[in-house]
C-alpha cells in the first residue's frame, strides 16, 4: 500500500508539472492561456482587469472602467480541443447608447488540429450571444428633452478570428476580426490590431485600435493595458 501511495504521489506530480509547463509554454497573449493575472489599463477610462485560475483548466475573468459604466465579467474552461468562453457585459456606442451582451463562444487554436500556420498563430471563434440595447432615435431631436431612446432584444451568433505574429522573444503583432447575424435584421462587423511587448516572464504591455459597427451604432477605441501574470 505504502508503494502504491508513492507512485501515485509521483504520477501526480509528475502529471502537475507537465501541465504547469505546457501552460508557461503558451504565449502571453494566447486566448486559451489559463492563467492568474491582473491588468491596468487606458481607454478613454481607465480600466482595471484581470482573471484568477480555479484550476489548470478553469478560469474566472473581467474588467471594469473607472466609473462601471462598461464591464465584463466571465469564466472559460479549456479542453483538448480549444478554450469555451460565456461572460456578462455591458459597453457603450459613441454615441451616448449603450449594450447588454450575453455571449457563450469558443477559441480553437488550430495547431490542435494539427494545422501547420507556420509563424502565424490562428484562434478561430464562434459563438452565440443574446443583446439588450438602449440607443437613440436617428432623428435630429429639436432640445435636448426631445432626445428619445429606443429599445431592442435580439438573439444571433458571430464567427471570427485572432491572429498573433512573434516577431522577436518580446515583439508580437495581433489582429483580430469577426462579425455576426442576429434577429429583427440585427448585424455587426468588428476588427482591431495591435502590437505586445514582454518585459520578462511575469509582465507585459500591449496596444491596439479597436472598431465595431453594429445596425445601432459604432465604437472606436485605442487600447493600452500593462499585465502581471501570477506563477
């Protein structure tokens, strides 16, 4: 019995060990990293993100502006196959409306399938999602207390993808794109690139542009955020 509990205790700590090192072979920036981190960052507010691993496969994840007027909160779980992502949210046009968005979707590297990509590291996504949005009327209102929101609830799903480039041990480029289809004719496209810089093992910085358009309105943002990964 002793031996047996030996052994097991080394097939476990041998099985940890494996799996704590595939994860630190992931890149910073893989969407399928599970990973403790915690994130600072700018745009147009600041904002505050982060995410805490319940296990090697499990992750709890958000993010906040300073005056909670856009967050998201969220959990993924990563299998063999790819990474499953379901989150909570809220985000505001341009102009002044805003949206409640449901979401559950998928990341699958496509290495796992034994897709060779050469440098290029491809994670299509796909997914459905639920929104409640709160916009204005397109008319030009006369004062300001003729200013008249309107409501809609659609249902749909979106495909897309994300793309990261290693150019040197530190420098990467990212890119990433995707739209969807919804009820009541609802439709939207978004894309965004940028560039990431690893300061060493534990930290990283990363910047990019950000633009979405959807049958209600438009968002457009420049993104900075500096992140600490716990070991």
């Amino acid at each position: 019995m002793r031996h047996i509990l030996v052994s097991s205790l080394i097939i476990a700590s041998c099985s940890v060990h494996a799996s704590d090192q595939k994860t630190e072979e992931k890149h910073h920036e893989d969407p399928t990293k599970v990973i403790t981190k915690l994130g600072i960052g700018y745009s147009d507010d600041f904002t505050l993100s982060g995410s805490i691993a319940l296990d090697g496969a499990r992750k709890i994840n958000g993010n906040i502006n300073k005056d909670a007027s856009e967050w998201r909160l969220g959990g993924s779980w990563l299998f063999e196959f790819g990474i499953i992502n379901f989150s909570l949210g809220r985000s505001e046009y341009d102009n002044g409306g805003q949206k409640e968005n449901f979401s559950i979707g998928t990341f699958l590297p496509l290495n796992a399938l034994g897709i060779d990509t050469g440098k290029w590291m491809v994670f299509p996504m796909a997914g459905i999602n639920h929104n409640r949005i709160e916009n204005f009327v397109e008319e030009e209102p006369k004062s300001l207390y003729e200013l008249v929101m309107y409501q809609n609830t659609n249902n749909g799903g979106y495909l897309g993808a994300m793309t990261l480039r290693p150019l040197t041990k530190y420098w990467t480029v990212m890119g990433f794109a995707g739209g969807g289809l919804g009820s009541d004719d609802y439709s939207n496209v978004w894309a965004g690139a940028g560039v990431s810089y690893k300061i060493n093992e534990n930290q990283s910085f990363n910047m990019f542009g950000f633009l979405a358009d959807d049958s209600f309105g438009s968002t457009s943002k420049l993104t900075m955020n500096y992140t600490y990964e716990f070991n």
